[in-house]
C-alpha cells in the first residue's frame, strides 16, 4: 500500500507539474499577444 502511495505521488506531481508548464506557456503566449492586439496608452 506503500509503494502505491508513492506511486501516485509521483504520478500527481508528474501531471501537476505538465499542467503547470501548459499553462505558464499558455500565459506567456496570451501576455505576448495580448501585447500584440491591445495598445494601452
């Protein structure tokens, strides 16, 4: 039961960390595109 643990450990941090780089990735792409289309002034 142990080692089950562990195992979805690692498999929760594997899948939090992929959604955390999607979506500092999506963030940056909409920060450089919202560069893009809206001018503030």
């Amino acid at each position: 039961m142990r080692r089950s643990v562990r195992e979805a450990t690692i498999g929760f941090s594997l899948l939090a960390a992929l959604v955390a780089g999607l979506g500092l990735w999506f963030w940056l792409s909409g920060v450089v595109f919202g560069q893009k289309t809206w001018s503030f002034r």
